[in-house]
C-alpha cells in the first residue's frame, strides 16, 4: 500500500475522529499539517492500522 497525500486529506476530511487526532499530531508535536497527515497514515492506516480498509476503499474505481 503506497501513501497518498490526496488520499489521505480526503479520509481525514471524512473522518471525525482523525481530523481530532490530525489537529493533535500537528499541536504536541509542533508539525505541519503536511507532515502530520504523512505521520498520521503511518499510525492509523499503514501495516493493518485502524483505518486501513477505509483507505484503501477511496483507490476502488467509481461505478
């Protein structure tokens, strides 16, 4: 599974729970929000996180 900053943004954008834990990464640890979306895939979607299955449903093809 590859990372996708567009990917990312839009499962952030439809995910109440990471947009919170989104605005946390970017507050303890001083980061950018680029950053911390980058750093956010790796603990919550990366390697069979939580959100893995939802990621990987927005590369599906429409139809």
């Amino acid at each position: 599974m590859k990372y996708m900053k567009s990917q990312m943004k839009k499962l952030t954008k439809d995910n109440k729970d990471l947009q919170i834990s989104l605005k946390d990464l970017i507050d303890e640890h001083d980061l950018d929000k680029s950053s911390a979306i980058r750093a956010l895939y790796h603990s919550e979607v990366a390697a069979g996180g939580k959100y893995q299955s939802a990621y990987q449903a927005l590369d599906l093809p429409k139809g």
